[in-house]
C-alpha cells in the first residue's frame, strides 16, 4: 500500500481509542469541559449506564455560534495558545481532543448558548460527520449528548461491561470531580432516577461536608484535618486515621492542583508514612490536595491526563511523607506499645 494521509474521522477514532475507554471516560472529559467553562451547576442524565446515552448539562459560560464547528475539530482548544501556557495551564482540559475523539464514536450533540447570546444553536455530529448548525432553545450555557457510544466501533462496543458496572466507574470519576469542587452542584440520573445529589456547599470550612456526601461519615468521623506548607509546596486536605483504612486502595484521592492524579512518588510517601501505623494489607483511606506551581509540573503526560511528572519528584516525596508522619504522629504515640490498625 502506498502511503496515504488518513481522513480526520479515523484520525479521531485511533485518538478516540487512548481518550474514550468507556462510558465513564466520556463523563470525565464531558464534566471537565463544563468546570472549564466556570459552571456552578451540571446535570447528568445517562441510560444504560452511558451506553445508551450520556447527556451533560451545564450553567457555564458557553460557546459562541460560529464556533461551535471548532468544539469539534481536532486539537482546536480555546485554553492554550502557546508552549509558555500549557507549562503554567490552570484548565483540566487543553489538548482539544476529547469532543472530536467523542464525537467520531457516538451519535453526539453539542448544543450551546453563551454568555448574553439570545439564541441556543445545535451542532449534530454522526460518527464524525458533522451535520448543520441549527437553532435550539436551550439556557445559558452548554448541552452534550452522546448516544450509542462505540455504535460504529464494535470491537469496543464490545468490551463494554455490565450496565451497573459501568455505572459504578462513572458515579466513581464524579465522586472525585466532587471531591475536588465543593462549591459546584452535581446531579446524577440513571436511567430517569436520580442516583446522586452533591448539593453545593459554600465557604473553604464546608468542604468537609461535601466529603462527609462523598465519602460517607466512616471517612469523616475518622480523619484528621492537614494544611501544610513548605518549599513552595501545600498540601491539604484529610487523611484517614488507621482505623478508617481499608482492605483494598478504594478510598484514595489526590489532586495536583484540583486535577485528580495517580503518582507512583505520592502512592510511595503516602505508605512510607502510614507504615508503622497500619497493619500489612491495609490501605489507608485520605483525600489530599497539593497545590504546587503549574511550572513545577508537566501535566501533559498522557491524553486521559491522570498522570503527572514532577520536576523535583524528590522534594515532593519528602514534603508529603513528612507531612503526613507528623500528622499521623500522635496517632503513634497512641499506638505505642499497642498494636498497628
Ligand atoms: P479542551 O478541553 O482540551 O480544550 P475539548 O475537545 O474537550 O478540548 O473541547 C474543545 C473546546 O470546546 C474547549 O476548548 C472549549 O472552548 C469548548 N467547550 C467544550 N465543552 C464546553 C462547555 N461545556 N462549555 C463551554 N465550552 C466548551
Ligand atoms: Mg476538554
């Protein structure tokens, strides 16, 4: 074969393939987008745990009629223009591939009205052929469905699981979403039910009470508070005393800057500290935020983004094993000449 540039569609579709693994992968990029876009409110509606349909409303600032075409189009993003802003990016988003990768394996929808806009328009694409923009009534702010995910891509459709397994990895991204963003209201529905209510909660003090919704009293009733700075570093937020900790790493949430992360250099120190407190096997439970400075830090290690790099991995792993130590420390004392949890 010679060889031949591929059209956008299949473009979007292998992309699809690192960005969209399923259903809830769908929701994350979908939630993200309306944080983004300063929503205070977002509804989610989905049937057949997403399979079927992921519709995802928000009160955010909404996208101009004209470029409603751009939404959809690869690698346009209104988050970045330059190198010198993606290494200092405060968005979730910046890559500009999550809507065409979505579109190109979905019947999906993409309905906005900005900000002092009269007008809703509508923008229908069809396994990534994008239809024509049509009028649309609709509030401030922006609607995407998509339907059918994976109609057109059956290998993936495939791999699909159960309608309350994928349920549970959706309602699972959300609660880390909500986690991090006390003050947005999130409302999930399940096939016409309401499944989730996060109500929003006001003021840094009330975060607490969106992790007591969250997490459930267990967590909350058996925590210790953590705000700690140092070497340009802070980490906050609530670790689980040993007798919280779980059997299995269900409960662990940690953000770099509001972005929920997995860290092999975090995983580390946060067991480091917990060692002589926790029985082997055990996994304790926490929900700790770093806020570094954006240039400390490369976030665009990979499409789905929950991976990170530190520039200075050593000094982040010493800030936080011993911050959390000295946290833990009378817990220690308690345990002196006890038993570990
Ligand atoms: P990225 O988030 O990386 O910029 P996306 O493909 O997710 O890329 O979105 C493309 C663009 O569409 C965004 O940069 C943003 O301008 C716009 N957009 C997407 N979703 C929304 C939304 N819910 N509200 C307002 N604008 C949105
Ligand atoms: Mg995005």
């Amino acid at each position: 074969m010679p060889i031949q540039q591929l059209p956008d569609t299949l473009v979007n579709q292998i992309a699809a393939g690192e960005v969209v693994e399923r259903p809830a992968s769908v929701v994350k990029e979908l939630v993200e987008n309306a944080l983004d876009a300063g929503a205070t409110r977002v509804d989610i509606d989905l049937e057949e745990g997403g399979a079927r349909l992921i519709r995802i409303r928000d009160d955010g600032g909404g996208i101009p009629r004209d470029q409603l075409p751009l939404a959809v189009a690869r690698h346009a993003t209104s988050k970045i223009t330059s190198l010198e802003d993606l290494e200092e990016v405060g968005t979730l988003g910046f890559r500009g591939e999550a809507l065409p990768s979505i579109a190109s394996v979905s019947r999906f929808a993409l309905t906005s009205r900005p900000d002092g806009a009269e007008h809703a328009h509508r923008l229908e694409v069809d396994g990534g052929r994008a239809g024509e923009l049509s009028p649309h009534p609709h509030p401030p702010g922006t609607t995407v469905e998509v339907r059918d995910l994976f109609y057109n891509v059956p290998a993936r459709r495939r791999f699909l699981r159960a309608e309350r397994t994928e349920l549970g990895h959706i309602e699972e991204w959300l609660r880390s979403l909500a986690l991090a963003r006390p003050r947005v209201e999130l409302r999930i529905s399940h096939n016409g039910r309401q499944s989730r209510h996060y109500r929003p909660v006001g003021g840094d003090g009330e975060h607490l009470a969106r992790v007591a919704e969250a997490l459930g009293p267990d967590f909350t009733s058996q925590c210790l508070a953590i705000d700690h700075s140092g070497a340009g570093l802070r980490l906050h937020g609530w670790v689980g005393l040993p007798t919280a900790a779980r059997s299995s790493a269900n409960q662990q949430y940690f953000y770099v800057n509001g972005r929920a992360v997995r860290d092999r250099i975090v995983a580390h120190a946060v067991r480091q500290a917990y060692a002589d407190v926790l029985f082997h096997g055990r996994h304790p439970a926490f929900v700790l935020f770093l806020e570094i400075d954006p240039r400390r830090v490369d976030v665009n290690v990979h499409p789905a983004k929950h991976e990170v790099r530190f520039r200075d991995g050593r000094l982040v792993h010493d800030f936080l094993y011993r911050t959390l130590h000295e946290a833990l420390a009378d817990t220690r004392a308690g345990l002196a000449g006890g038993q570990p949890a």
